[in-house]
C-alpha cells in the first residue's frame, strides 16, 4: 500500500455502503435522558427492497425510523442516506434529503384541519412546481389506488381507523419518494383491514420500486411485506435475514419472541 | 446539592430563552424573506384577532369606566375637572390600553395557540411536517408571529377608543363632566407619541403572546395532560414576560 493509500485508509472513516445499500445504520447510539434506546445498532437496507424491522414494544423500533428520517440524532454511530452520512446534518440540509422520503405514521398524523385530499396534496403544493390541475389529479389517483375517492373531501377524524392509515399512505406516496418508512402500518386494525393495509403497502412498493422500511410486531405482516427482517431487542439488531432465514434462526431471544412464548431468555 | 439549587435551573432558563430566540429568528427569517402563505396569515389574524374582539371591547370598557369613575369623583372634590379625560386618555395610550389587551390576548388566543400546536406535537402532526422536508416553523409560527404582531396593535386602538369613550359617558354621568371639557382635557394632556408608542408597546406584546405560545405548544408531550400544560405554560410566561417588557419598554419609550 503507498503513503497516500494507507493515510486515506486510516482518515477515510468507516467504508462508505455499496451502491446497492440505500440506507445504513451504523453502530448507532441513542439515549432519551437516561434511558438507553438504541445501542450498537447496525442494518443495510437494500435499495428497492422492503426491511422488516421487528421487536418487543418499546423496544426502539420506531426511533430507527425517526434516525433515518433525521427526526432524531443519533449520540453516536453513522447514518447513511444514498451513499451520504446525514449525522450531524443540521435541520436545512436535513429537510432537502426528506424530501425524497415518505413518512407513513403509526396514528397517520394526517393535519386535522385539513381534508383528506389537502393532506395528500400538501407535499407537492411544497416541493414541486407543479400546477394545481396537475396536483389535483395527481391527489384523484393516488386516492384512487388506495380506494379513498369517496372520502377525499372528508377531515381525518371523520373516517376509520384503517381509512386514516391508508390516507397517510397516500400523504407519504404521493411524490413518489425513493425511501418509505412505514411506522406500525397495521397495529390496532382488525384482520381483514390488516390484510388490505399490507395488500396496499405490496401494491404501493411494486409501482413505486422504492427502498421501503417497515416496522411492526405483527409477524405475519412482516412475513408476507419484507424481503429481509432485522430483530431489534434492547437497542442493538441481534437477527437480520431473509425472512426463512429468521424463522430458523438458533437465537433463543429470536424464537421465543416468534413463537410469542413467555419462556425464554427475554426479561418480561 | 449546588448542582439541583443552582446550576439546573440556570441551564434550564438559557434552555428556554435560547429555544425561543433560536424560534423566533427562523420564524423572522421566514417573514423577512416572504416564505410565508398570506392567506394563511390572514386566517390567523381572523381567528387570533377578530375572535378576541369583543373580549378586549368589555375588557376596556370596565377599566376605562372605573378609572373615569375614581379620577371623577375626586376631580369633583378637589376642582380638577379639567384633568379627569387627560388622565384617562394618558393612562389608557400609554400603559392600560396596550397592557390589558395584552394580558386578555394572552388568555384567549396565546391559549389557542399553545393549545392546537400542542395537540399537533402529541398526535405526531408536527413530526410529519418535519419528516415530510417542511419547516414547522415556516409554516406554523411565522403566520401566527405575523399575525399576533399586527393584529394586538389594532385591538388596542379598539381598546384604546373604548376605554377613553366609556371614561366619558362615567365622568359626564358620576361628575357631570361636559364633553367638551372632557375631550378637549384628552387633547390637552396627550401627545401622539403617546399613542404611537403605545402601539409599538402592543406589537411587541403580540410578538410575545405568539412566540411563547408556539414554542410551549411545540414543547407538548404526554397526550392531553401535556397539553393542559403547554396552555398553561404560555398563558402564565406570556404575562410575566409582558409586565416584565412593558417595563422596559416604557423606560425606553416614554423617557
């Protein structure tokens, strides 16, 4: 190795992600306060695929997705966004890289004194130059895909649970961003409106092709979603694979929590 | 022991007076450079202003009549009659018209405020905001920043007409004062700045009610315990702030 190569190997930093990796976590530290909540914390994400990212509650799922959106700082660790490490981006260059991601929320924090339609709409009366004829439309066939049409007019809080989740959906897809974040998509839902949500979710991650990342503990959602499931307990991934992968996974802590038994090593 | 009793609650004081000023210069920065939706600004002029107006009209009519009611009777003791609209007219420009307004916009619409952003932090509406590449700042607080610092001046030229007339209609009724005398006492004894000033007084108190407010609404956690919270937080900070600024202001002004 030359001078030159070795210096650049020692400042360079950790190695930046192959292209094919659209979203990495590496060795992650969060804490709230005193309370630990990410710890060591490293996943890839494959660009165009869809990441499960499973575990107990409170277990820090849903910071994963906040890390990666930028909504919070991580204390230590790396994350990379397209190949770019956005840690200590500060709020303006963070809200220029959000604008390729889509944020579906575990309660769709839709804008409640908006309609059905403006929420929709917001993200491209934002960032795109587009003509409000054109956003119109572009608002009538994202409704459409998710079958909201009739209620584009309605306020949030005039429509069901599951209707409010596919309207945040809409919201999060409408620019077609490149990344998805999906925060619980179906908790609180009861089967049937369970099978159309993660119907909507394939249909949306097959016209979209984008790196999707979702979070839930609802097994059979992640199953039937991802192509690669990560384990998150205590803060640090323990598991990642596909989704065969974890199922035979030897991890005691990743069988018990599969098989929903209350015998293990997992403290309850 | 020292670290409890002094040292955390002085950092928690620079905490909050660097949280707001770093607030509001983003929300100015937004204002200065015209980021701003004007429909927007002037949905929140109507709900913040228009809808605290009759608040501020009873507000001023009582203290204008009872300062009228106090100075007119002991005017008609001692044989100052000729003072008894100077004294209103002065105290109303200077300090009560701008004060009370104010103090009684701080409860109605710094509440409003605290309360809707508050509700938005807790249902996650401002993080999608932010998650979505959209300042909350830009499109929350400024319009209301705007808003609140030209919509107090206006209630209180309100405040201010009221205050004075209702002073009138007590002097002329307890006292029997004549609406000349009274009127042209108002003339005699103020000056334009008074007036003048007493608006830029009440801008800057607008300026409070809407940057306290929002800051404390965006502060909100827990679900609505945190919210009850926040309002009161804002209601309570707004005011110490407003005495404390008119002040300052009064000293810098009126000097």
């Amino acid at each position: 190795m030359s001078g030159l190569n070795l210096a650049q190997g020692l400042f360079a930093g950790p190695p930046l992600p192959a292209d094919d990796i659209a979203i990495r976590l590496d060795r992650v530290a969060l804490k709230y306060d005193e309370k630990i909540v990410l710890s060591d914390c490293s996943v890839d994400c494959k660009r165009g695929q869809v990441t499960g990212i499973i575990g107990l509650s409170g277990a820090g799922k849903s910071t994963i997705l906040r890390v990666i959106n930028g909504l919070r700082h991580a204390d230590a660790g790396a994350v990379y966004i397209d190949g770019e490490n956005i840690t200590g981006w500060n709020e303006h260059e963070l809200i220029e890289m959000r604008k390729k991601m889509g944020f579906a929320f575990q309660y769709s924090a839709l804008f409640d004194s908006m309609t059905i339609a403006e929420n929709v709409a917001y993200p491209l009366w934002e960032h795109t130059r587009m003509t409000k004829a054109e956003i119109d439309r572009r608002v009538s066939e994202t409704l459409e895909a998710l079958g909201l049409s009739d209620v584009e007019n309605s306020l949030p809080g005039e429509l069901s649970g599951g209707m409010q989740k596919r309207a945040g959906f809409a919201r999060a897809i409408v620019n077609d961003p490149e990344i998805i974040l999906f925060d619980e998509p179906t908790s609180g839902l009861d089967p049937i409106m369970t099978h159309i949500i993660v119907t909507t979710i394939k249909s949306i991650q097959e016209r979209l092709k984008a790196t999707s990342v979702v979070v839930s503990h609802d097994l059979r959602s992640i199953y039937a979603l991802s192509d690669t499931v990560a384990m998150l307990f205590e803060g640090t991934i323990i598991e990642s694979g596909t989704v065969n992968e974890i199922r035979r996974s030897p991890n005691p802590i990743v069988q018990q929590f599969l098989q929903g038994s209350e015998l293990g090593p997992i403290p309850l | 022991m020292i670290q409890r009793v002094i040292l955390d609650p002085f950092y928690r004081f620079f905490g909050y007076a660097g949280g707001v000023t770093m607030m509001l210069g983003d929300a100015l920065r937004y204002a200065v450079t015209l980021q701003i939706r004007p429909s927007e600004v002037l949905r929140q002029a109507y709900f913040l202003g228009v809808e605290s107006w009759p608040i501020i009209v009873l507000t001023s009519l009582f203290t204008g009549a009872v300062i009228s009611l106090e100075t007119a009777k002991a005017a008609v003791q001692n044989g100052f009659t000729e003072y008894v609209g100077s004294s209103v007219a002065y105290g109303t420009f200077r300090e009560l018209g701008p004060l009370l307004t104010a103090v009684v916009f701080a409860g109605r619409a710094g509440a409003a405020i605290a309360a809707s952003l508050g509700a938005m932090k807790v249902t996650e509406q401002i993080e999608a905001f932010q998650s979505m590449g959209v300042s909350p700042v830009k499109v929350l607080v400024t319009p209301r920043l705007i808003a609140c610092i030209f919509t107090v001046p206006l209630l209180t030229v309100f405040a201010d007409i009221i205050g004075i007339s209702a002073g009138y209609y007590m002097a002329h009724w307890v006292a029997g004062i004549p609406q000349y005398t009274y009127f042209h006492s108002v003339q005699r004894g103020t000056d334009p700045s008074d007036f003048y000033n007493g608006l830029i007084k009440a801008a800057v108190f607008g300026a409070i009610v809407a940057i306290i407010a929002c800051y404390e609404g965006f502060r909100a956690e827990g679900g609505a315990d945190g919210v009850g919270r926040a309002t009161t937080n804002a209601v309570v900070t707004a005011v110490i702030l407003t005495f404390a600024f008119n002040f300052g202001l009064s000293y810098v002004l009126f000097r």
